[in-house]
C-alpha cells in the first residue's frame, strides 16, 4: 500500500510527461470539472510550443490565450520554464476555457543564441535602446501571433470561434494592450497584470527605461482599442510601480480605451509576478470573474 500510495503522489506532482498529450485527467478538489494538460507544437508562419489545459470532453470550448513575460538575457531565456503561471492557466480551464500559452521563439529549447558560432535565436519583441525604446511594435509582434493561433485554434475546430479571451503578464500583458488597439472581432476581453516594458533597468527597482515614452505609446494603443480590458497591477511591483501604472491607464482612458484597473495590497517580496503564485489566485479570481461575467 505504501508504494502505491507514493506513485499516486508523484502523479499529482508531475507537471509534464516528456510526451505531446497527458493522458491523465486531473479532478480539482473544489470543483467537479476535469481537466488535463498538453503541449503542442504550433505550426504557426513562426512555429513554437505552447502549454494546453481543457476541460475533459470534445469541445469545442472558449479559448484563452495567455503571453508570457520576456528577458532581454540570452541565458536566462534559455531556462524559460514551458509555463510561468501554470496554476492560473488551470484556474480558467476549470471555468471551461480551453487555454493556450505560448512560449516564444527564443526561450526554452528554443534559445540558441550564440553569434560567435553564427547560431541565433529567433527573439523578437525587442524595444532596442533604451534613448528611443520601441514600445509599440515589440507589442504589435506578439499581438500578431496571438492572432495566429487565434486563426490556427479556429481552424482546427478545437475552439469556438468568438469570445476568444487574451490574458498577459508583463511584457505579455503588454503585448496584450497592444492587440487591444488591433480591436480583433473574435476577442471579447484582454486580461492583463504588471503589464509593461523597459521595467528595472540594469536590474535596479522602480528605475524604469523611457516611463515617459511608455505612458505615450499606451495612449497611442488607446485611441483605436475598443475591447473591454482589465488591468491588474500590485503596489509592490518594482518593475511597474502604482506611479507608472496608473499613468498609463489615465493615458489609455483619455485616448478612448477601456480599461477597468485594479491595485492590489502588496504580495510576497517582489508583485511583479503576482499571478505565477498559486496563493494569488482566491485574490484575483473573484475580480477576473466578475468582469468576465458582466455584460461586454
């Protein structure tokens, strides 16, 4: 019995079988809803992988896309893990959203870069200098392939093809205001937390690249953004601190966006990454599904 009870747990614990499909169903202990876990190879115009929770069943469900953080580090893209807010990713798929996140072209597996070998990684989303940051395109480069898997997702009939939900952090929150401005039919909400660029330069808190520059691009995504957004922040976050963050939503509001924001009470040691915690999640679920059910 003492065997089998540990194989049981080691089934529990396990995050990803070295396979493309777990064939394990996972029961939550609150709710009756299973769900199980894959991963995909993406054949998108630029391939890449992506972590997949759904609930068990045929489908087609909702889907939600959530964008992930970046690091301008080569070696630290190279240690990416396959899904930074794994627990958070299950939360929606308990709700009955199939979710997708991607794991950019340059981390992981995939982060070979090392030009004196004439081997690059395929990393975009760059801002370039910090004297005249990029703001808006390194967004517009990871909204253009959530709009890929959009398409691929439909296509391939595992999801419904409107209501489509983008959820980001950081850099992925970022990108996901940035789509916000493309006004895609099939998005009926963007989800966002400590979303941003050019946080802690050099590694030093609060010492943000261009804040000035960032408060403009976000008015610039707020003139021609017309989905209903929610914005997420936490006043211990030293990479997007309440100042900036609250800048950029009066930037966005003014512009003509919508965006109902939230600062949450200080969380851990560092809120930046706030969503990854598992502890976080009865803290922002009630927020995320009182917006989500309310008219859109």
């Amino acid at each position: 019995m003492r065997s089998y009870s540990l194989i049981q747990q080691l089934l529990r614990t396990v995050l990803l079988l070295p396979a493309f499909w777990i064939g394990m169903a996972q029961a939550d202990d609150q709710a009756q809803r299973r769900i199980q876990e894959e991963v995909l190879a993406l054949p998108l115009p630029l391939p890449m992988f992506a972590y997949l929770v759904r609930p068990v069943g045929e489908g087609p469900f909702p889907l939600v896309i959530m964008n992930h953080g970046v690091s301008l580090n080569p070696t630290e893209r190279s240690f990416f893990p396959l899904v930074e807010f794994r627990d958070a990713a299950k939360w929606f798929a308990r709700q009955g959203y199939l979710v997708v996140a991607p794991v950019g072209t340059g981390y992981g597996a995939s982060a070979i870069d090392i030009p004196e070998r004439g081997l690059y990684g395929p990393f975009f989303s760059k801002v370039g200098k910090c004297t005249n940051p990029n703001f808006r395109d390194a967004g517009l480069a990871v909204a253009q392939v959530d709009l890929w898997i959009i398409d691929y997702m439909v296509a391939e009939k595992r999801v419904l093809p409107d209501g489509v939900v983008v959820v980001g952090q950081s850099a992925g929150g970022w990108a996901s205001i940035a789509l916000s401005s493309l006004d895609p039919p099939q998005v009926k909400a963007i989800i966002t937390f400590a979303a941003g660029r050019g946080g802690r330069v050099g590694g030093k808190p609060n010492n943000n690249c261009a804040p000035d520059k960032l408060v403009e691009t976000t008015g610039e995504f707020g003139r021609t953004s017309r989905v209903p957004m929610l914005w997420i922040y936490i006043e211990n976050d030293t990479f997007f601190g309440p100042a900036l963050s609250q800048r950029m939503h009066k930037a966005f509001m003014a512009a003509g966006g919508k965006a109902e924001y939230h600062l949450m009470p200080p969380f851990g040691s560092e809120g930046h990454y706030f969503i990854g915690s598992p502890d976080a999640i009865p803290i922002w679920s009630p927020i995320v599904t009182k917006f989500l059910e309310a008219p859109k």
